[in-house]
C-alpha cells in the first residue's frame, strides 16, 4: 500500500539546527480526482531452506484492502478524492475533510495554519500565530494579537485583539497588482511622451542610447519610484501566474533595461506600451465577496472585500475597511475611536464618546451613513466632502442628494 500524501510532515525537531516553532507542520490539501493511495498486489512467497536444509514454508500472504472513508472513493486498487480538503488515514480508511479542524488552540502545538480549504479553530488564536486560508474561517475563541487572511469569509464568536483580518485575499491582491501595472505604464508613457518631444526638438537622436535618457527623466518626474518597483516585483512574481504576472513582466524586463542602461529599442518600448494598455482597457477584476463577523475587537484592523457584521458589544480604536457595507446588528454596540470605511453603507448604533474622542465614518458619494448615537468629534466623510458632528446627536442620517450633502439628525 503506498499513499500519496502524508509526507510532509513535522518537522524533525532533533535533528534540526533550529526550529521554527511557528512553521512546523505542513497541513496538506488535495483536490477533487487527486490519486490518494495505491494497492500494489504482492505474491506469495516461495518454499526456503533453513541451514539444515530442511524445507521452509513460507508464511501465508497477508492480503490488505484498500478502505475508502468519507470524501474518497476506490476505483480497482487506486482510491481518489471525491471532494478537495485534506486527506487523512482514520481508522484504516482513507478519508478527505472540507474542513482543517484544530480542536484547541492555534499555538506553539500547531505552529501557523496554512490551507487552501475551510478552517474551524475550536480554541483561541494565541499571540504571533497565523491563519492563511483559501476558503472560509471560523473561531470559536478569541483571537489574540494574530493575523488571519482568507479568500472567504471570516467569523470570531468571541474577542479580537491587536489583530488583523483580512477576508477577500483574491481581490485585494488583484487589485493591488493591476495597480501596481497601471502605474509603471503611467510611468514609462509619460517617459516615453518626454523622450519622444526631445527626440523631435532634435536634443537626442533616435539611433543612440535611449536607456539613460529614460532614466535620467524618470528620476526628475518620478524619484524613488524606481526602487519600489524593484521592490514590488517580488510580491507580483510570487503570487500570479496568469495575465497579470505576463503584462508586469514586459513592464519590469524594460524597467530593468532602462535601469542597467541597456534599452536601444524605441519601437520595442512603443508596442510594449500599446500590448500592456489593452490589457489595463480590457482586464475585469473578479468581484469576490466575502464577509467578516465579529462579535468585540479592540486596536484591531479588519478588511473584508464584501460587508463587515459586528454581532456583539462593538469596538475599540479599530479601523476597518468593507467593500460593501458596514453594520452594526445591537443597539448597544459602540463604535468609539478609529475608522470605519465602506463604499455603500454604514449602519452603526453608537458612534464616538461623550469625552469627544475623534472617529471618522467615510463612504462614497452613493453611500449612506446611519448611526443611532452621534457624539462630538464625530467625523463624516463622502469622498471629498466632511462634516463634522459638533454636539450628541440621534437618529443620525447622512447623504449626498443632487451633489449636497444632507444630515439629518436630532439633538441628544
């Protein structure tokens, strides 16, 4: 019987020089039609001799069977992965879960958690640990000074503190790469405009160096930027594999000739330029919802690419960012101190403190913002335009209506 998985296992603390004691263990993920195992039949064995030469009977073939648990399915001697999740041998059968459960805590036993599935943490997320997802998360317990970035959605039934969640990894990736291609393109056109008005005023001939007048006029137009792009090229050759790392490809290898001095391709530049704007025209960004829910967070950052529910008494110094909406589900819940961001709505219950601390609720010029509960220093913001709450208000109601913006509110 050979299985194809359960090789990557933890990691041999004895022999190790050090130990990373956060990146341990390996938590793998097949996909559905994945080989798990394999039976190989043996044979039976033939008649030996001992030293007296007296004949020797083999021992009888022990015949193993191929056992198939839930999500796996045996097909002759090979069983596959009827769903994708992780594989795992229980009971002698070969089985695949949806879903990674850690029955306690993310800690130094299970170091971080890294998984392309659903994980279910029955425990809390202890200081410095981390959780990377491809699907959903839920927490049962707290999560504690730690990070989790998932391309689903994120749910913490208890506390969150000093800690960053992430939900919608895809998106805001995608979107920082396609920013990331739209400025070297900015870059390298407005370059290319400047270089092509020198050329015409007759200061530089086409057939010479064209490298170093390129750098020279990106250093004066745009200084320092060339190291970040250099710096951010790692983010984009790690991550993607697909049109995004083509087109920031063919951006970067000139950036990297113009920087080494080695472009004499005006034409090569020019119709480069023309590939990868069509592809900034035509590109889509997937929209890839996902939501969090919290119950209480404090000196926390929370992003999520759909809404952001907060389910229990509210937040603290917290800043957090929705693509959606952002709401409030109890009429006691506080909001008091930091940022809230959401491009369509917020719906809070209590907003800043009676002590004035400053908080700022922002959307687009299409949202709305709803708040119960106003106190001074109360900051509401449609893009450009700000409005300051000067006294404690109720029934709070903020819009922009044919370009004006309208707050309806009453004196507390």
């Amino acid at each position: 019987m050979v299985y194809y998985f359960g090789n990557k296992n933890e990691e041999d603390v004895e022999n190790a020089i050090k130990v990373d004691y956060f990146n341990r263990i390996t938590y793998e993920y097949v996909e559905k039609g994945d080989v798990l195992a394999e039976k190989f039949d043996g044979r039976d064995g033939s008649i030996g001799f001992d030293v007296y030469g007296r004949p020797v009977k083999p021992r009888k073939r022990v015949v193993k069977r191929l056992l198939s648990g839930p999500g796996c399915v045996v097909n002759e001697n090979k069983a596959y992965a009827e769903i994708s999740g992780m594989p795992e041998v229980k009971s002698g059968k070969v089985c695949v879960f949806e879903v990674l459960r850690i029955n306690g805590d993310v800690d130094i036993k299970t170091g971080n958690i890294k998984f392309d599935g659903n994980v279910e943490v029955v425990g809390t997320v202890k200081e410095g640990f981390k959780i990377r997802a491809g699907n959903n998360v839920i927490i049962h317990g707290d999560v504690l000074e730690a990070e989790i970035a998932t391309n689903g959605n994120i749910v913490v039934k208890k506390n969150v503190i000093s800690s960053n969640l992430i939900a919608g990894c895809n998106q805001i990736n995608n979107e920082k790469a396609l920013k990331l291609i739209k400025d070297v393109y900015d870059i390298l056109k407005t370059s290319l405009i400047a270089l092509t008005e020198l050329i015409k005023l007759g200061k530089i001939k086409i057939d010479k160096n064209i490298g170093r007048v390129l750098m020279l006029i990106i250093e004066s137009k745009f200084p320092n930027k060339m190291q970040e792009i250099i710096k951010n090229d790692e983010f984009i050759s790690s991550g993607f594999h697909n049109d995004i790392y083509v087109n920031w490809k063919k951006l970067f290898n000139y950036i990297l000739m113009i920087k080494n001095n080695d472009l004499l391709d005006y034409d090569g530049l020019t119709n480069m330029l023309k590939e990868v704007g069509n592809f900034i025209d035509t590109f889509q960004l997937l929209n890839t919802p996902a939501d969090v829910y919290v119950s209480y967070c404090q000196n926390s950052k929370i992003f999520a690419s759909n809404d952001v529910e907060i389910t229990g008494q509210g937040c603290y110094n917290t800043n957090i960012v929705a693509k959606n909406q952002i709401r409030f589900i109890s009429d006691k819940a506080i909001f008091r101190g930091g940022q809230m961001v959401a491009e369509k709505a917020i719906k809070a219950s209590e907003v800043g403190s009676s002590a004035g601390v400053v908080t700022i609720l922002k959307t687009s010029k299409h949202g709305i913002i709803e708040a119960r509960v106003a106190f001074q220093n109360t900051l509401i913001q449609f893009d450009d335009i700000t409005y300051k709450i000067e006294y404690p208000v109720k029934n709070l109601k903020a819009y922009i209506e044919k370009g004006e913006l309208i707050v309806e509110k009453l004196k507390l």
